[in-house]
C-alpha cells in the first residue's frame, strides 16, 4: 500500500484546516500552509488563527485535542520550500482558478519528484489545473474532492486526467479507504464532477418546483426528506447548512462551463433565493435562511421562510396522505415506491421531482463516471441518500417507470432503453453481484474482501428483536432490528442463546444507523409503574447473564459504531474485544434518567479503574474516577475519546475508520481469538473501600448540592453508585457477582423513586432529559 508518512496542506481554509486535523486523525503530521499575515513579527498569524477556528468548531474535526501537536503552522511565502519532506501535497487554498493557476507552479517547484499533488475542488477542471504543471508532475496529479466535514463525510471524489498514472490513482484509492476511511468515488474531468453535477440539480430541481407548485418550504422538506430516502435537512435546510453563497457560486460554475446542458433552468437561483442572499441570508452560518431559530417566552422555536413575503414565521401544520401511509415504512425502496405511487400533491411532487433526477442522472452519466456505482455512491456517501439514483431506478422498477415516463410523452433515457434489451434492473444480485455497464454489459460489482454485508449472509435463528446469522468460518453474528436497536428481551434472550451454541465465535453487531441506543426505557417504565420488581429484577439478570461475554466458551467480540449507549454500551464493556468505529458516540447516559448502569456497566467501569493498581493508596482515587464517569454520564464523541475515557480498553479494542470493513474486521478478530481462546472467571478478590470510602463521597455530594451543582436526586443517585463502588458497607474484597448484585439493587431501588419515573417519562416524551 501507498506509504504516506508526511504531508503538506497548501490553504487553511474551512476545508484544508480540517482536512490536516483529520491527517492528525490517524496519525500522519502535516505542514499546514496560508497567506501571510501582514503583521511582520508573526508572519504565520493568518493561518494560526484559521487553525484555532477549524480546532473551535462543535463537533471538533480533532478526534482528540493532543493529534493537534501534528499539524505544523507556517505562511506559503516563507515555508513553501519545506513541503520537499512531504509525500502528498493537497491545495486546498480558495475555489478560484487565478489563484490556483498561480499556486500549482510554486507548488511543483518544490515538490519531491515522487510526491503526489492533488487539489481540492468541487468543480474547477482538473486538467486545466494540470497544464499548469511541468509534465513530470501530471503523472501524480489528481483531483480530492473531500466533503464537509472531512472527518465525518465518507465520500472522497477523485478525479483524474488523461495524463494521471492510473496505477497511482490506485494506490491512493487504497490508501485513503484502508488509512483515511473514506469511501472512493471515481469522476470524470467534466464541470461539477458528480457531486455539483447531480446532487446539486437534485437540489435546485426540488427548489425550483416547489416555488412553482406552490409548496412552502416546510412542505417541500416534508416530501424530499427521509420520505425519499433522503436526509432530515431535505432540501431547503440542506440550503442553509450548505450557504446560499456557495449554493450560487456552484450554479454560477455549471452555468458558465455547461452551455447547452439541460438543466441549466435550474442551476440559476430563483428570485426568492437571490433576494434572500442579497439580504445576507446564507443559511445556518449566518442564524437565517429558509429557517431561522428565534427564542419566542423563552423557549428556542425555528421559523421557515415564506417565499411569497419573504418573512420568517411559525411553523404551520400540515398532512398529506401518501406521508402519513409511509410513516411506518421502514424498507426505503418500499417507502419510495409507494410514495411515488400516490395521488395527492405531495405523491405527484415526489413523481415529478425523482423522475426528473432519475433521467437527468442516466441522461449525463456517461459525462460525469465510468459506471452507475460511482453516481450512486456519490449521492449516498456525499449526500447521505439511503439510495443513489440508479438504486431507485431499481426500487421503482425500470421497465414501469419506463411505461410511466412514455404516457407522460416523456422521453426514456439512452442507457435505460439499452439496459431493457438485456435486463431489467441496474444492479442484479446474484451468486457475483454485478451492475449494467455503460458499455451495455453486465460486470462484477466490486467490493473490498474486507466488507462483510449482513443481509447477503444465511440466517440461523430470527426473533421480532434480533437475528442470527453465518459469517462462515465458524463465526456468527447477533444482528439487532429493532428502532434504534434497542434492547429487549427479543435481543437479550437470542444473545443468551447464541453463547450457549458450538460456534468458534460471535460478533455482535449490525449496519444500521446505530450499534445500540440502550435497553428499551418503555419497557422499565412501564415495570416500575405496575411495580413489578421481580419482572424487572428477572430482566435486569437476563441482561447482565447476556452482557457478561467473558465467561463464554469463545470469543465474543463488539463491532460497535454511532449510538452506544446504555445497555448498547455494557454489551460493549462485557465483550472479548471491541472493534469499533472512528464515529462510536459511546457512554452509560443511565444517571441522566435516574438510575446506575445495572447490565454490568459499573462492575465494568470500576474493574478497568482498578486493574494495574500500583498502591492500595490510591483506590479511593481509582473508585473516585469510576464513579464520576458514570455520575457524569458523559458520552464520547468519538472512538479514541472512548478509549481515553476507559470505556473501550487499551489492550482490548481497535478502531476502523472505514465503516463497510466493521464486521469483517471484527470476524478476522474473532478468528484470531478463537485460536487461543481461554474463559476468564469472574474475579474473587476485588478491593471494597467500604462504609470509609461511602462517607467520603457523601460528603462530597453534599458540598455539590450546596453549591446547587446538583439536585436533591441527583444526590440520591450518587449515594446508591458510591454504595454499589465501594461494596457496601463492608470493606477487604468483594466479588465481581457481588458488584453485579449490588448494581441490580440499587437500579431496583432508584426505580422506586418517583423522580426517577418522572425522568424516564421525561426522556421518552422529548429526548432530552429532565434535572429534578
């Protein structure tokens, strides 16, 4: 694989500042170049005050604040020379030809002669930049259209010229997906590439019919939101968030270099959205756009714009059939067939909207990729649709939406009218996936070995909560399906189950949005109303009998990603092995509705705290730092920050950036254990600080309380974890069982509490947690 052991970011800008941070990520140091400051004693004061704004920004591009002693600060005119130590060169500096034309030069200048140089653009022709360099370099020049954010946007568009080694494109590809984490979408030299070129028609095609059919804005996101696949921000919110200023500088791009394209109507701004912009309107980087969050009494409302008046007001209600049928719809391409299948307006928008993607889409895919996966690659891994274009062609069905189009006197696309004469769908999923190549063939659809996809593997065993499958290998995965994956019965009782089968080993994982919320709070709350504490207390058993993978008779390995949280989470902290992804949102969030982690979560936390103990005189320290994460219920925004704050183990975890290689690492891991693989035994001999140590935090939640930094039950909840931390009343040892137990009756107890009920109400009602 390419070897990328230094490199050099050219602009600090939004982008360039935030691509170094994610180098940072994964380890490899960058000299991040901008302008100099025209302050004589501090030349490199501009791209130092760039650096500490992309380093400000929620969330962080900086996985952990440390990785920013790798990007070295310095100025284009004084440091320029020292990019010769750098193995891959970005410009990254601002989307204007001139100044690149300029820059590229320079760049080549001092470039090692086995550098790779590529520039960030989002629709600059890559081969108009290339003629800028000297003909030694083109052969490892390309474009590397990252995302925004880098560190979370998956999509990395490349885009070479006739003059680009198609062997160092290659090496790259491997390199950003394996190192960088991204997933690689490879676009013609032609204006837009495929992001602007189609996701940017996509958008504006929607903005524009929406004015003309008279749908408001909250409307218009209604339909083209999660109805379509699509993400929450729809089309006028993804406005904003984009900026009304760049959404006119893209138009503007595609206008100017695409002079017979048609869809040149709707890549010009509507009168609404100029008036807007000119108003200083741009979106969520300036409070207000299509949207504007105001505080009305106090409390923080969102506002849409009416474009007829051009003023913000509240949010009107509104119901359309075809929505409210799909509500409940959970299979997308079921979701959009049946959408597109309805009568009322906002049916007949969804038709006329798609339609029109969909046969823009097939009409320039050859202008803008070599094949169908990359187009919908680009639009899921860019855009965050659940299905790219030629997916939904799939969905709706080729040869219906054919017969559509030709009633409507529409005209049918060249590639699909050739796709008809020898199939019928784009993709075809088969012993060897393949998809229809533009050439008029079938090919093999390529994936790395690395990407286990769960729903091509055989099932095993299924309940309504939780599936069963074959890795091969001996190796089996516990797959949840639930909203959310949350935890219930469903998925406890087949995880139980799963362990007491003869596989070399489990994973416990899925490809879903999330690994797992936590358990089921309906569930608790409706236990503790009844009263039923056996019924709970029987639960809370099953969960702690399900999460305590490490007595298992092999190997019992974690893939988590996003949501871990809760019980998610002491699925986590029990298993053999975690591999978990750069983007694990990980934590016990328990005390915020009232109660202690009782699925082994403490008992977890506080063995991690205690292991390589040098003295007996720092335990209260060790259980002081045990208690305070959990009483905190802080929640990593990350992989390493989970691995700092202890909740994945040093010795016992790895992270994967690329998201599609989860499962399959977690298998190779599961393999690799199962060669040598030992149950450990529940540890005897714990220290328990005792009645000492529960009068020191008593103490200290009472000087808390006093200071109003807590409530009245939060101090409750404190008490009954430091009573669980220190092992009673009893000090010497404890074991792990008992720490199991004492957990489990303390959740019992809190569960009780009436404040506890409120806060679990609370959270249920509004997602957001109650201080009572």
């Amino acid at each position: 694989m390419l070897s990328i052991k230094k490199a050099a970011v050219i602009g600090a800008g939004t982008m360039g500042a935030q691509i170094a941070a994610h180098l940072a990520n994964v380890g490899i140091p960058s000299l991040l170049l901008d302008i100099p400051s025209s302050d004589s004693k501090d030349r490199n004061q501009t791209t130092q005050t760039l650096w500490d704004r992309a380093r400000a920004l929620s969330p962080s591009p900086l996985y952990l604040p440390e990785s920013a002693k790798l990007v070295r600060i310095g100025n284009i005119e004084d440091d320029l020379p020292a990019i010769r130590d750098a193995d891959w060169i970005l410009e990254a500096v601002v989307e204007r030809f001139d100044v690149k034309q300029q820059l590229l030069p320079k760049i080549a200048t001092h470039a090692r002669p086995d550098a790779l140089i590529t520039t960030n653009t989002s629709g600059i022709g890559i081969g108009r930049l290339a003629a800028m360099l000297p003909a030694e370099c083109r052969t490892r020049f390309f474009g590397s259209h990252f995302f925004n954010p880098p560190r979370a946007m998956r999509l990395l568009e490349l885009i070479s010229t006739n003059e680009t080694d198609p062997l160092v494109l290659k090496e790259f590809s491997d390199f950003a997906e394996a190192v960088l984490g991204k997933g690689i979408a490879i676009a013609k030299d032609s204006p837009g590439f495929i992001s602007n070129r189609i996701g940017f028609f996509a958008i504006m095609h929607a903005v524009h019919l929406a004015l003309k059919e008279g749908f408001t804005v909250d409307e218009t996101d209604a339909i083209t939101g999660p109805a379509l696949g699509r993400p929450r921000s729809a089309t006028f919110r993804l406005c904003d968030v984009i900026g009304l200023d760049v959404m006119e500088h893209i138009g503007a791009n595609l206008l100017e270099n695409l002079p017979q394209d048609d869809g040149r109507p709707f890549f010009e701004q509507p009168k609404c959205m100029k008036e807007i912009r000119e108003r200083g309107w741009l979106g969520e980087k300036k409070g207000q756009g299509f949207y504007k969050r105001t505080r009305v009494e106090g409390k923080s409302e969102i506002l849409s714009l009416d474009c007829t008046t051009l003023e913000h007001r509240p949010r009107a209600k509104f119901e359309f059939e075809s929505l409210t049928k799909i509500a409940k719809v959970k299979d997308t391409a079921e979701r959009i067939r049946t959408l597109c299948a309805g009568n009322d307006r906002a049916a007949q928008f969804a038709w006329k909207h798609l339609s029109a993607v969909l046969c823009y889409s097939a009409d320039h895919l050859n202008e803008v990729a070599h094949d169908v996966v990359s187009v919908d690659r680009v639009q899921r891994w860019g855009f965050n649709w659940e299905l790219g274009p030629f997916q939904i062609w799939d969905a709706l069905g080729v040869k219906e939406t054919t017969a559509r189009l030709e009633k409507e006197g529409r005209r049918v696309p060249e590639i699909v009218q050739k796709l008809l004469k020898t199939g019928s769908s784009f993709y075809r999923e088969e012993a060897v996936p393949s998809y229809f190549h533009i050439s008029g063939d079938y090919r093999a659809l390529e994936s790395s070995p690395k990407a286990i996809h769960l729903s091509k593997c055989r099932e095993i065993q299924r309940n309504e909560g939780a599936s069963l499958l074959d890795l091969g290998d001996g190796i089996a995965c516990l797959e949840f399906h639930s909203k959310l994956n949350t935890l219930g019965p469903d998925q406890l009782g087949l995880l139980r189950d799963a362990k007491q089968q003869k596989f070399k080993g489990l994973v416990i994982g899925n490809q879903g949005s999330h690994y797992s919320a936590g358990a089921n709070l309906g569930l608790f709350l409706k236990q503790a109303q009844e009263k039923k504490w056996g019924e709970m207390d029987a639960f809370l058993k099953l969960f702690q009998e399900a999460t305590g993978s490490r007595t298992c008779a092999f190997p019992v390995v974690a893939a988590c990603h996003h949501y871990t949280l809760g019980g998610g989470c002491e699925t986590a902290l029990g298993a053999s092995w975690v591999v978990a992804a750069a983007e694990t949102f990980m934590g016990l969030p328990e005390a915020k509705v009232g109660v202690i982690p009782a699925a082994g979560g403490t008992k977890e936390v506080l063995l991690r705290h205690l292991c390589h103990m040098e003295s007996p005189d720092v335990l209260f320290d060790r259980v002081h730092r045990a208690w305070k994460l959990i009483f905190s219920a802080h929640v990593s925004t990350n992989g390493p920050e989970a691995r700092k704050l202890g909740y994945l183990h040093p010795d016992l975890s790895h992270i994967v950036l690329n998201d599609d290689w989860l499962i399959g690492e977690a298998k190779a891991k599961t393999l690799e254990l199962a060669g040598s693989y030992k149950p450990t035994p529940l540890i005897q001999d714990l220290p328990a600080l005792g009645s000492a140590g529960i009068a020191k935090f008593d103490e200290m939640l009472e000087a808390m309380r006093k200071s109003d930094a807590i409530t009245d039950h939060d101090v409750t909840i404190g008490k009954k974890l430091a009573y669980v931390l220190c092992g009673g009343e009893k000090a010497g040892t404890m074991s792990e069982q008992k720490v199991l137990d004492l957990e489990r009756e303390a959740f019992l107890s809190l569960c009780g509490d009436p404040k506890t009920v409120a806060r679990i109400q609370h959270m249920l009602d509004t997602g957001k947690p109650l201080r009572n």
